[in-house]
C-alpha cells in the first residue's frame, strides 16, 4: 500500500511536469530547422510576420512599487540595425523597464514586445533575446564552462556552444577556473558569453561597461558595433555618457520613471535649445557682427570674447576676412551628450 | 567575431523535451558546485555514527549486563531482551540498524532542497535561469525533480553503507533475522519516501523563504525543534482535555509525522499507524510545492 501511495505522489508529479510542458511548447517537435544567423528568430512561427523583427516596442509601461512609480507611462521604439543607448539618472527606473522587457518584473500597466512578442511568449526566448541584467549573475563556485554549459543545457543547445562563446568573448584559459576568482571585467564577458548562447536577434544590456578596462570597453564596443552593423537590435543601459556617445545610434533618456527624449543621438543634442556655436575672440565685436548676415547672434562669453550662433566658422572666418578684422580664436562649440543630459534631466534626478 | 559560424548551434535541434532537459540542467547545477558530494561526505559520516551507536545499544538489549544491575533493573533487562529476540524484536532491530543515520540524513535531503532554490536568488542567477525559461512553474517543477533525486541519492549512499554492515552484526549478535521481511522492507522503502518528501518540501521552503541562511534555519526548526514543541504543547492540551487521541494528534506536524512514517510499530505511545504518518507527510509535500510554484511564478525577480 506504501509503495502504491508513492507511485502515486511521483506519477502525479510527472504527469503535472508533461502537462506544463504540453502548454507552452506546442508543436515542438516538427519546427526547428538550424538558426541561420543572419535570418532574425530563424524563421520561427511570428505571427506578425510584417513587424521588423527584433523591434522593440515598450507602449505605456508603468511599474508601481507601494509609494513609488519606479517607471511612469512609459513608451519608446528600439529599432533594429541601430544600438540604441538608454540612458537615465540613478533610480530612473532603466534596470525596472529592461526587467519588464524580459518578463522578469510584472508591469503594473502597459506592454512590451520583441518582435511583436511578449518574452514570456517567444519560442525558446534565449535564441531570440540575448540578456544581461547583472555582471555578477553566476554561482561562485562553480566554473564560467558549467556556468555557460548549464545554460546551454537548459536551452536544448549543444554543450560545444559553450566553448565557442568563451571563445568568442576571450575567456576560454580562464573556462575551467572558479567563478569567484574572476575580476569584474571577466564576470562582464561571462555574461556577454552567456547572452551570446543563443546567437539572439536582440541583445539587452544592463550596464555591460562597468567593471571593464578601457581595452574591455572598445572590445565591448566594437561588439555591439559590430552585431548591430549585422542587423541585430541592441538596447544598452548606461551611465557612461561618454562611452554611450562613442557607441549609439539612437539615444532613448528617461528620468523620474518617464520618457524625456527619443531619437537619434544627433537629434537629441540638437533638440537642446543651443544649437552648436562659435566662441570667438577678436579685438572688434560689433564690426565682425556687422559683417556677418542678420542671423547671426553674439551673446558675451567673459574676457571679451563672444558666442556667436547663426553662423558656422566659416562664415564667420571670410567674414571677419573680408572686413579686415583680426580673430585670434575661432572654437567650434557643439553640445556634448552631457550637457544636454543634465540639462533634459535636471530637477528630475532626486533619489526618488 | 565568430559570430556567424557556430557549428555548435547549427547541430542545435531544440533536443529533448522542456521537462527533461530542464531537470538534467538543475541536476547539473548541482552536480557543479562542491555541496552535494560534502552533503554525501556527511551522510556517510551520520550513517556510521548511528551504526556504531544503533550496534551498541542492540547489543546491550540483546545481552544485557546483569552483573552491574540491581533486582529490579535485572528482572526488566532480561524481560527486553527476551522481548527483543522475538522473531517482531529481531526484525524490530533489523530495520533500525538498516535505517540507520537517516533520521539526520533526511535533514541533509531537505537542506539540499533548499538550496535549489535559495542559490538561485543568493548567486543570482534566477535571472538567467528565468529567461532561458520564462515558464517559471516548469522550472520549479524541473527543480522538485532535481531535489528528489538527490534526496533519493542520499538514501541510496546511506542504505548501501548499511545493507554492508547489518548482516555482519546480525550475524555476530547470533541473531538470525532476513532482511528481506516485510517489516525490514517496509522501513527501508518508507525512508527512501521521507528523504524525497522532505526534500521537496525543502524546495517548497525555500521558495517562499528566499533568505539561504533564514529558510535553513526554519528548516531545522521545523525538523528538529518543532517536533518537542508540538509534543509539549499537545501534552498540555491533554492534561486540560483527557482523550487519547489528543496524544496521537502531535502527528500533524510535519516533523511527527516523518518518526510516524518510518517507525515500525508505534512511534510513540497513542502513536497512529505508519500510513497516518506518511498521508500527512506527502500533504504537506504537496502544499509546501504548490505554495512554492505560486510564490515562485508571482514574485518580481530583483
């Protein structure tokens, strides 16, 4: 009788196993002819065949947490072929809406697709979406070669996988060895190892630059550079202003939970209210203006030298040429990513 | 950049289904780390202590010193003895000395049950754990499995120490018992039952109590401390109510219920059968999962 009662509680523990897996993988065992990278989600079943694959599109997302509205109405396009730099103060609500992204943390409101998909929905997600949320996400004691062959396991891929992607990242004299061995800059590969597993459409990066030198960053940088040139969609997360400025396309920036500006990088240092100007120093002001067109505006810089906007430099150099007058200085000003950062975000960066 | 030739994936074939591979990788993650063979380090060590300890004791049961004991004290001791070489003593005996060190062992099962679960979150990897599979119920499933194999592998290594030395100590106690006599079997086969339910129960633990260190120590509170409390306070329930079965009724704790389960006989006085034991065991195995699941599919994962 005991014997039976355990047949029973192990066959209704297989039974529920076989029941959840019948629910979410419906006809797997005829679809998965080999991923061909260049062909995004590998002409898997997406319904909405005409969305661009591997678009991201976030629509009124918005996360309560008791008091605090961590992300607010939030809505944003990631397109791909582009990295897109997504920027925010600390406490923003970047790490909340990447979460969201990846079906980690339950929206309070609103959706976010891949592809038109919801993450929770997508076929065997990690050969679509490549994710790295912390550097640190790996078992101190075991290897980063089971680290990555676990998920290699789990995902139904080839143990070998393992080894190409520590190879791919340069960690693969360092495959055999402890995690808790590793400096921050390796742990950041590892994680780039593991979100490569899947050769995934669209990388979501969280950070990816913190830890690592400045040889780690350009390699960091020419990766992403490089997937995106591929038609991969890459969404990084970033504090580095001058880092993101070097590697975006496309600059997304949220504060206070809410979006403050979306575009390409050159349309959002443009969106400022100073376009780029010119500092000039010369011993004539109001005769240089009088030479330049109506457009041209001088407003005093100290030290007697002045901005002029309305005019680029060469204008203002045939100018000054043609009225005789001496410039000893001639400075292309444009605004930099900080700048017009702090300025999009100032007032909205308060610890929350 | 290799990026665009991988023979590895180009092999890949989304092989296996979900279920299985998900509990080989959850077997592996164990299998990865150094705990589970210290786990079976000290089960091994438990395993011949008890032995040692059972052996002592059965022996002095068997033959007790009556040199050493007073006429009263005599008069018991060769009372026990003579109960004890009955063909019920002998099998009695039989199944202590082959379940010997599980009564710890189980706790072993059910720490490793925690940890499934609790490593995920204190290496932080149920991120990437939850985006390989956004399904978290099956993950936790693929995790109860996982833990029950280890539980099971843990009795195994246990059982197979003392299938070794029980016969060669029947045999020097003269006492001539088979092993393969229901009542042997039966305690055995129970204990193997224990070790997988608790832990799964473990899992249950740890999912709802994700603290490594917090759901631990409940754990063992559960086990080990909990079991006199709940004698303690049904012993003061019955001194107020007097009726027998509130002295069988401790069994609802879990930690009762388990000595219930594999005790032959009667665990204790106005004990309930073994099979009370095990329904109570397996139902909170049961609610520990689900409960588990549940938290597990509905928490945010910071």
């Amino acid at each position: 009788m005991v014997a039976l009662l355990a047949v029973v509680v192990l066959g209704g523990l297989v039974w529920l196993l076989r029941r959840q897996s019948g629910s979410d993988v419906p006809g797997r065992a005829d679809e998965a002819p080999p991923q061909l990278p260049d062909r995004p989600f590998g002409g898997r079943q997406i319904s909405e065949a005409q969305l661009p694959a591997g678009q991201i599109v976030v629509s009124g997302l918005t996360k309560q947490y008791n008091s605090v509205r961590a992300v607010d109405n939030l809505s944003f396009v990631v397109e791909p072929g582009r990295v897109t730099g997504f920027l925010g103060p600390n406490g923003a609500g970047k790490t909340t809406t990447l979460r969201m992204l990846l079906d980690l943390v339950t929206p309070t409101a609103g959706r976010a697709t891949i592809g038109g998909v919801r993450y929770a929905d997508l076929d065997q997600p990690i050969r679509c979406v490549g994710g790295i949320l912390e550097a640190s996400a790996a078992h101190q004691g075991r290897t980063g070669r089971n680290h990555l062959r676990i998920i290699c396991r789990s995902a139904g891929i080839p143990l070998a996988r393992a080894d190409e992607v520590l190879q791919l990242v340069g960690l693969t004299a360092a495959g055999n060895r402890k995690v808790k061995g590793y400096s921050l800059g390796m742990l950041q590969r590892l994680g780039v190892a593991a979100a490569l597993i899947g050769d995934p459409q669209v990388l979501i990066l969280d950070e990816p630059a913190n830890g690592l030198d400045p040889e780690g960053i350009r390699w960091m940088r020419d990766l992403l550079k490089a997937m995106a040139a591929r038609g991969r969609t890459i969404l990084v997360s970033s504090h580095l202003l001058s880092e993101v400025e070097l590697l975006a396309d496309d600059l997304i920036i949220i504060a206070a939970g809410q979006l403050v500006a979306q575009g390409s990088v050159a349309s959002v240092l443009q969106s400022m209210a100073h376009g780029s100007r010119i500092l000039v120093r010369t011993p004539d002001v109001a005769k240089l203006m009088a030479a330049l067109d109506g457009d041209a505006v001088a407003t005093p810089a100290g030290n007697g030298d002045v901005y002029i906007s309305g005019a680029d430099a060469v204008a203002i150099g045939d100018a000054a040429q043609r009225a005789g007058i001496a410039i000893h200085q001639l400075i292309t000003e444009r605004p930099d990513l900080e700048g017009v950062f702090l300025e999009l975000t100032r007032g909205r960066a308060a610890i929350r | 950049m290799t990026l665009l030739d991988s023979p590895a994936l180009a092999q890949a074939r989304g092989t296996g289904t979900t279920p299985v591979r998900l509990i080989r990788a959850e077997i592996m993650k164990v299998r990865s780390t150094n705990t589970w063979w210290l786990f079976l380090l000290g089960i091994v060590v438990f395993t011949a202590l008890a032995l040692w300890s059972n052996g002592v004791s059965h022996h002095y049961e068997l033959y007790p010193q009556l040199n050493t004991m007073s006429g009263a004290g005599k008069a018991q001791a060769l009372a026990g003895a003579a109960r004890a070489r009955t063909h019920a003593g002998l099998a009695k005996i039989a199944s202590n000395m082959m379940t010997s060190g599980q009564f710890v062992g189980v706790l072993f099962a059910m720490v490793i049950g925690i940890l499934v679960i609790t490593n995920e979150f204190a290496h932080r990897t149920a991120a990437v754990t939850f985006l390989i599979t956004p399904h978290r119920a099956v993950v936790v499933m693929a995790k109860l499995a996982a833990a029950a194999c280890f539980g099971a592998l843990f009795w195994l290594a246990s059982t197979i120490i003392n299938l070794g030395v029980t016969p060669i100590y029947l045999h020097s106690q003269h006492a001539s018992v088979s092993l393969t006599s229901w009542i042997v079997i039966r305690s055995v086969s129970l204990n193997l039952v224990a070790f997988v339910i608790w832990a799964v129960c473990g899992l249950g633990l740890g999912a709802v109590i994700r603290s490594q260190i917090g759901s631990v120590l409940a754990g063992l509170a559960i086990y080990l401390v909990g079991f006199a409390a709940v004698e303690l306070i049904f012993h003061l329930i019955y001194n107020v109510y007097r009726h027998a079965w509130v002295l069988g009724a401790p069994v609802i704790a879990p930690a009762v219920a388990s000595l219930v389960m594999i005790t032959p006989g009667r665990a204790f006085a106005h004990a309930p059968p073994q099979w009370a034991g095990l329904v109570v065991l397996a139902g909170y195995a049961l609610v520990f999962a689900v409960i588990g699941t549940a938290v597990t599919c509905r928490r945010d994962v910071a």
